[in-house]
C-alpha cells in the first residue's frame, strides 16, 4: 500500500532524471508472523526489466520499507513493487530463538538445508563464489558431527547472510504497479541560468543627444564570453520579437511614453510580426542562428522567452479576436495582476477556440526549435489551462524528448505542483520570499523530499520582476548570501543580469519593481568599468559555478540533510552523493558577524558519532579539523558563507 511517488494515481509520470537516484517507498505487510522482503523492479524504456533493488524496512516507521533506484538512459520509465514471503528470513528467526534453547534442533537444521537447496539452485552457473559459500552452509547444517553451536555459527556467518540476502527464495510474491516515471536529461535537474536583455547588451548613449542606440543579437553575442566564463550554460531571453505600439509603456511602467521609448518586451506584437518574429532592432533570423550557434560554442544554450499574451496591435488581435476576451462594453480585456495593471498586454483566453490556439502555440514553438532553441522558460503558466500545458508537453516529449520548460508560476502550490506533474521539467519557487532560516530549512525540506516526484526547482536570486527587500537593504553581503545559498541549496540556479553588479534601488518604498526597470527601457552597464575598479560579483558567481562542477553531491535534489546551530541566523545543511559530501554554513544576518557552535548529525554523513574528520573551506581554501560540534564566526563583510568538502578522516 501507499507507494510512492506515484503522481495523479499513476496518471501522471513522477520526476526522474539519468543518474539521479530516486526513492521508492511502500507500506508492506502480511498475515501472521512469517518475514516478507519486498523489492524495486524497474523497466527502461528499451522494455528490459532491470536487476531488482531489495528494499529496507525502516527503523522507526513500522512496515515501511524504501529502495533508491536510479534510471540510466533518458525516456519513459516504470516500477513496480514486489513483495513476498521470505522463508529464509523466517527460518533465521526462529532458529536464532529455538537451536540454542535445544527445540526443534534437527528439524530446524533440516529446514535450512532445504532452504540453502533452493537458493543454490537458484544461482547463476556464473556465480561461483556465491554457489561456494552456499555449499559450505549445506556442509555446516548436515554435519552431525559438529558441535549445534558450530553449525548454527557456521549458519550466520556474515558471508553467507549476505549471499542469502542477495538471491531470496520468493514465496507467495504480490506486486503493485507498474508506475510511470519519466528519466529527463541532466540539464533538467542540474543548471546555471543566466538572464539579459539583448537590447541592452552593447547598447549606446549619444554623449550629446542623450539618445540610446539598442542593442542586438552582434553585440549581445560579444557579451555570452562572460557569462560563459562565470560558469552559467543557460542563457535566457526575455521575448525577443516586435514590441505593440498601442498602450507601449513607458520607462517605470508609465502609460506616457516618448517617441524613443522600447516598450516592453512581453507586450509582443506589432506590425513586424508576432510571437514567430524577432524586434527589427534585435537583427534578423540570420543574426538569432548566429547568436545560437555562438552560444552552443561557448558551452550555453539558449533558452526563449514562450509568453502567451498579445500587444493589443498584434496580428491576432485581427486575424483571430476570439482568442480574447471581450468585456461588456466591447473592448479586449488586459492583463491585471491588481496592483498591477498591463495595459499594453491582452491575455489569450483559451475558451472559444483551443484546438486554434494548441495548433498555433505548437507551431510557434516548433519554429523555434528548428533555430536551435531547446529550453523555453514559459511566462504566468498559471494563467492557461492546465490540460493545454499537459497536451502541448506531451507532444513536444513524444518527438523532442530532450526539450525543456522551466514554469515561471508565482502562484497557489497547488497549481505550482500541478504544473510540475503534468510535464513542466523545472519551476520557479517561493524561494526569493524565504529569507529566515525556519523558512530555508523548512523549505529545503520541502523541496527535496516531500514534492521532488512533482517538480525540479529553480533558484532565482532576483528576476527584472523582483527585487527583493533583503537585496535592496543588505548591501554587497546580501547579494553573496543569496548567491551561495541558491547555487548550493538547489541544483538549477539563475541570475538576472544586473546581480553581479549589486542593483537594488526599487522604483518606490515596499515596491519589489526595480528604478528604471529594464522590462520598459533599455539599461546600459559599463562591465569592463566596473570589473576594473572592482565592482562587481563575478568572481564570487565564478567560483560558485566551480564549486558546483566539482561537487556531485551539488548536482543532486533529493540528498539535503538539515543540521543545528545556535543561532538562528545561522544556517547548516549537507549534500552528500556517495564520497563526496559539502557541508554549507550561511549567515543569514548581511549586517551582523555571528558566532556560534553548529552540530552536525555525523550518521547522515556517513560517520559514526564521535568521528572526527578535515574539512576545506572551498571559497576560502582553509583546512579545519570537525567534529559532531563545532565553533564558527561568520563576517558577512568579509565571507558569509563556508561550503565546506569533507576532505578525510583526522
């Protein structure tokens, strides 16, 4: 009973990826007193049923039993659960209990040799060394001549325990499932987003005029070196197509804009074209190909900007006005998020023709695909049906298996975790809103136990929609906090450009929208000034990135385990994947040094309690001896973090 992670009673495929373990857990149980094993069978997509994985009970949940299994090629996956009547197990018990009372001596002697008969029988002629160890049971059980204790010790000699556990005689095997999970590639769980405005990225001001010259994609492709060299292999576009003139907004979402002004770039739509066009100040489809290929060699791919909604001077609005909704008095509604009002955006509505907006959604992004483009970060999926996204998904995965979407849904977890389960590889989270360390903890919790089968995190240390009051408050130490926190917390990260270079001025008090924001106007950033004189976050965002490639325990989801300290401004978390295990400390406080003892919980480090071990500070490069407790002081002027590897035991 109760196996998971089964998602929408199986309707669903629960998340996996290639070479991420995933566990496998279920309630079993049986009649009377007889031992039951239970055991994790999974199918590739190639239809082969792979070896078992034998499942454990746990210790502290009554019949709770739990296997970590792990797909190995990409495609659709299933498992099924298997349990039986294990009469090996069952006759260890009782023996261990009636032999050295002197009850049923030679009969349980003569149940085990019957039962080595089996499981020797049951090996494969290649298995020599198993089939020996066997054998040498068989001898124990049947040699009279012996002392009971010797042939009972013989009986439980580790070896052969462990043999009997690797090859179980199943008796009377029940099985639950198949259940589907589908495997995604690694870029599906393991990422570095990086987000800029093309139109800024070698954009110019007229010393004189004062007039801006935009950028595009020749410029914008002189930029990928850097981002590139900090680490990031996804950079991420904001709409890249014609801009409405209609109801354009203005710098600071103004409804007055100039004659010079840009727009906003998710209000698509003009007389240029729509959502399969690129903005004639950005270049041509050539110069997109070119930015691509550029990006592929640098080692980035290129994710798009899929936001469905319209300028209100899109092509649609005239070519098909029943894909938005009218209101009483005759106009087409725009988009409010109250207080926020989008003038310069009508939403699609989904109602009068869907089967004309699946296929023309369809097309749009299979125009893109045939660019080079296989990741699509989707603006508000939240505000489009549900079935659309698990339609369009669905067939996006049943010919481009290795096309990724990442759900941009600030929304009820509900719909949040709906949009995960119905195909969306990567979402957005509350993460930029949690800042204490109940809430991180609570939160990692969350993510990489309790809705991992559901949805692949992505942590966003700011967005040109949100700035967050622990940025524009923390000074530079808030920016490192946040950066560390992200890049090892989760394994897919993202930056928006900006970031490294401290922004966090906010358009108004308690606003979270940036001053001149660059969703409504071109911004200029003079790197090579600010890397000279210093600046910048870079190096920081670098080193970062290294650690991330070096660590597999940071590639990983499902592996968080939370440890103490004595400050609640201090945070402590692990990450372990087989030998290699990071320990993080955070100080959580930018304004404030915190001293303080953190415990480590040395079992979920694969230590006993009382090891001693070295740890390296991978930021700082300094060697310390640990233990289960520990002193540290934490200068978020200086460094607010230790990501610490456990280099050997002391």
């Amino acid at each position: 009973m109760n196996v998971m992670p089964v998602v929408d009673l199986g309707r669903q495929s629960a998340k996996a990826t290639v070479g991420e373990p995933f566990p496998v857990t279920a309630t079993v149980f049986r009649e009377g007193h007889d031992k039951l094993g239970a055991e994790v069978v999974l199918t590739g997509p190639d239809g082969q049923r792979r070896a078992p994985v034998r499942m454990e009970k746990d210790p502290e949940v009554p019949d709770l039993y739990s296997a970590w299994v792990t797909p190995d090629s990409p495609g659709t996956w299933t498992f099924e659960v298997q349990a039986w009547s294990d009469p090996i197990a069952t006759w260890e018990h009782a023996a261990g209990l009636k032999i050295p009372a002197g009850v049923d001596v030679d009969l349980m002697f003569t149940e085990g040799r019957l039962l080595l008969e089996r499981v020797k029988a049951g090996l494969d002629p290649a298995e020599t060394h198993a089939a020996s160890v066997v054998e040498g049971g068989l001898a124990a059980a049947g040699d009279t001549s012996r002392p009971v204790e010797a042939r009972l010790a013989a009986l439980q000699d580790p070896e052969l325990v462990a043999v009997l556990h690797d090859h179980p005689v199943r008796d009377l095997v029940t099985v639950e499932g198949p259940y589907p999970a589908y495997a995604d590639r690694n870029k599906a769980l393991f990422s570095a987003w990086y987000e800029f405005f093309p139109r800024s990225e070698g954009a110019t001001k007229d010393a004189v005029t004062g007039k801006v010259t935009s950028g595009n994609f020749r410029t914008a492709a002189k930029r990928l070196d850097a981002v590139a060299a900090m680490g990031f292999d996804v950079i991420y576009l904001p709409p890249i197509h014609p801009i409405g003139e209609v109801n354009r907004k203005g710098p600071n979402n103004t409804l007055t804009p100039g004659p010079d002004d840009t727009g906003s770039p998710w209000a698509i739509g003009s007389k240029d074209g729509g959502h399969d066009a690129i903005h004639p100040a950005l270049g041509t489809l050539e110069d997109f190909d070119a930015f691509v290929a550029r990006a592929a060699d640098l080692g980035l791919e290129v994710a798009l900007d899929l936001a469905l909604q319209a300028a209100p001077d899109h092509p649609w609005v005239t070519t098909n006005p029943e894909w938005f909704t009218t209101r009483a008095d005759g106009t087409i509604a725009y988009a409010e998020n109250p207080p926020k009002k989008y003038q310069d955006i009508y939403p699609v509505n989904f109602d009068n023709d869907p089967t004309g907006i699946c296929r023309e959604v369809l097309r749009i992004v299979r125009h893109w695909m045939s660019h080079g483009v296989r990741i699509f970060r989707v603006d508000n999926p939240h505000t489009k049906p549900v079935a659309f996204w698990e339609w369009l998904l669905k067939e996006i995965r049943r010919t481009d298996p290795d096309v990724l979407f990442l759900a941009e849904a600030f929304t009820r977890p509900a719909m949040m975790r709906g949009l995960g389960a119905v195909g969306f590889q990567q979402s957005y989270t509350y993460f930029t809103w949690r800042t204490a360390k109940w809430e991180i903890e609570d939160y990692l919790r969350e993510l990489s136990a309790e809705t991992a089968h559901l949805m692949r995190p992505n942590f966003f240390v700011n967005t040109p929609d949100i700035l967050h009051a622990f940025l524009q408050y923390g000074g530079p130490p808030a920016f490192k906090i946040r950066a560390a926190l992200a890049a090892t917390g989760s394994p897919s990260w993202g930056v928006y450009a900006g970031y490294e270079l401290y922004e966090h001025v906010a358009v108004k008090p308690g606003s979270e929208e940036y001053l001149d924001s660059e969703k409504y106007q071109i911004r200029i950033r003079d790197w090579d000034k600010a890397e000279a004189e210093g600046r910048t976050l870079s190096p920081y965002l670098t080193r970062l990135n290294e650690i991330r490639r070096a660590h597999p325990a940071l590639r990983l989801l499902r592996n968080v385990t939370i440890h103490s300290s004595d400050d609640e401004n201090v945070l402590v978390f692990s990450k372990k994947d087989g030998d290699d295990t990071v320990i993080v400390v955070i100080n959580l406080d930018p304004h404030g040094t915190r001293e303080t003892m953190v415990h480590l919980d040395l079992p979920a480090l694969g230590m006993a309690w009382g090891d001693s071990f070295v740890v390296h500070d991978e930021i700082t490069g300094a060697d310390w001896g640990w233990s289960q407790h520990n002193y540290v002081r934490l200068d978020p002027a200086h460094e607010p973090a230790h990501i610490l590897s456990v280099r050997s035991p002391r």
